[in-house]
C-alpha cells in the first residue's frame, strides 16, 4: 500500500487514473479489511483531491456495514466534509467518483438523520465548482438540493437554485437532471415562490424522455395543485415535452384525488378561496416519507425553513 500511495501522490492526474486502474481490486481488498482508514487522514485534500476521492469512495463503498455504526460513520463524515471544504476544483471535475461520493454523502446522512452536516461542505463545493465551470449543472446539484429538502432548511438553496443552468455536464443522467429540477421546484414551493416554482417542474417536464418517469409524473402533480392554488386553472404540458409526457399530462388523465380537486376549483371557488386566504396559501401535506428520494418531496405551501415535512409525492 505505501508504494501505491507514493506512486499515486507524486503522479500526473492521466497518470493516476491508469495507476488506480492497475490498482483497483487492491484497493478494494485494503477497504475491505479497513486499511485505507489508516491512511485517509495523512491524504491532503487540496494537493491530491482525485485520488482522496477515489479513495474514500471505495472505503465507504466496500465497507456498508462497518460505515453504518456511529463510530465510523463520524469518521467518513468528518474525512468527506474535509475533502468537500479543501479539494481543487481542477483535479476533480471530471473525476466520476468525486461526484459518486457527494451522492453516498447525501444518503448516508439523510437515512441517518443528519442531513444538516452535509448542507454547508457541499454548498461550498458546488460554489467552488461553479468558479470553475460556470453556469452547469453538476452531479453535485442534486445531492445538495436532497439534503437541503431532507433537513428544512430551503432557503440556503436559493443562492444555488437562483443561479441559471445554461448547459449540463457530460455523465450527469436523465434522473439528476429531473431530479434537480424537481427538487428545485419543491424548494420553491416551500418558500411560496410560485412562480419560479412552476418554471422549474415544467423544465422537469421538458427533459426528453421515452416514457415519463416517476419523478416527472410527481412534477406533474405539483404544476397541478400549484395552478390551482395560484390561479385557479389547470395547466397544461410545457410545449417542448415529449410526447409521451404531453399525453400523460392531459386535463382527462388526472389520478385521484386530483381530478376531484380540479372541479373543486371553478372559477367561483378559487375567487372565493382566494379572497379568504389570501391567494392561494394552503397547504396540501402528505404522510412522511422515509427518505430523499426524488419522488418524495416536501408539502406544497410550507411556511419557509422547518415549514415542511418529508412527505410522498402530493
């Protein structure tokens, strides 16, 4: 192990990536018997971010069992939130499992209940990546918005949902994008921003798709209620979705109860509605969920940070 690390500290980044190739089923046999806890610390973050992520990627994910007890869960959360507080953007960008490991971050600490710790180390690495590519949308992305949902806190998502998506990075998948997006405009719901949360489910609406997935199904639900609540009105498909999203997005192809809503809200009612509450300021909640999943969201109309709950999709 210790040639390994020398060879891989001092190498070029095309270097490494041929050294970790030769070397990968050893290092996953060193993760599994815990060696790699040993030497994660004496990694710098900063001068070897690829290679500490690599790393770090394959201990949590050769050790499920020994990362689920308290003690070594501490351990990886305090060695993750250093690399995401200390690692240069250049040598991680287009390194698979720096982004892999963002995403086991946000899960381990949502099942375990501490989605708060990972709020700040990967705010700060999404801030630290946008300096180096600007304006694209990053696996990071998603992850953050998940912890952001799982813990309440949304508002500390808005420097990030506020700032335009102009192109998406190369690997990220058809289910981060939607899920970003749906995330994003949960987020804004919660924080009754209406409007900027029907553009951001009508952009989930518009991803290309050979059949809707689930996600895009739960956007469609949310774009539903959120007319309604705002104007009274069903909404129709975002003119560039797919066709297989607008013929799932049909006013006649309404599941329950959403049908039954729909009628509830004449252009009567919801003039009624609106003058007792202002506007469209109910809430539509469900049983909590158990996890972050994108098609479990929080209710539509919380009242800002702490003001919603995980809950099914509405």
């Amino acid at each position: 192990m210790e040639n390994f690390l020398a060879q891989a500290q001092n190498c070029k980044p095309g270097e490494l990536k041929q050294l970790i190739r030769t070397h990968h089923d050893r290092v996953r046999e060193w993760a599994r018997h815990g060696s790699l806890a040993n030497v994660i610390p004496s990694i710098s973050a900063e001068h070897n971010s690829a290679l500490l992520s690599y790393l770090l990627y394959n201990g949590a994910n050769e050790n499920q069992e020994r990362l689920g007890c308290a003690a070594h869960l501490d351990v990886n959360i305090a060695n993750i939130q250093h690399l995401f507080r200390n690692f240069k953007a250049a040598d991680v960008v287009n390194c698979w499992e720096f982004y892999e490991l963002a995403a086991q971050f946000a899960t381990f600490t949502c099942v375990f209940g501490n989605s708060q710790l990972a709020i700040l180390p990967l705010k700060l690495a999404i801030e630290k990546m946008n300096r180096q590519v600007p304006h694209v949308l990053t696996p990071l992305h998603e992850s953050y918005l998940k912890v952001c949902l799982r813990a309440n806190h949304y508002s500390v998502a808005l420097p990030v949902i506020d700032t335009p998506i102009l192109e998406v990075m190369k690997g990220v998948t058809s289910l981060q994008t939607v899920a970003y997006f749906f995330y994003a405009g949960t987020i804004y719901c919660g924080l009754k921003k209406w409007d900027k949360a029907k553009r951001m489910f009508n952009l989930c609406l518009s991803i290309p798709a050979v059949t809707p997935s689930q996600v895009q199904i739960d956007a469609w639900k949310k774009l539903v209620l959120v007319e309604l609540l705002t104007r009274g009105v069903l909404p129709s498909a975002p003119p560039h979705a797919a066709h297989c999203i607008s013929r799932s997005c049909r006013s006649n192809n309404l599941p329950y109860p959403y049908a039954d809503i729909a009628k509830a809200f004449s252009a009567e009612t919801f003039q009624n509605t609106s003058n007792s509450s202002g506007g469209g300021g109910a809430a539509f909640s469900s049983p909590q969920d158990d996890g972050g999943n994108p098609e479990n969201s929080i209710s539509i109309g919380g009242d800002g940070d702490g003001g919603g709950t995980g809950s099914a999709a509405a």
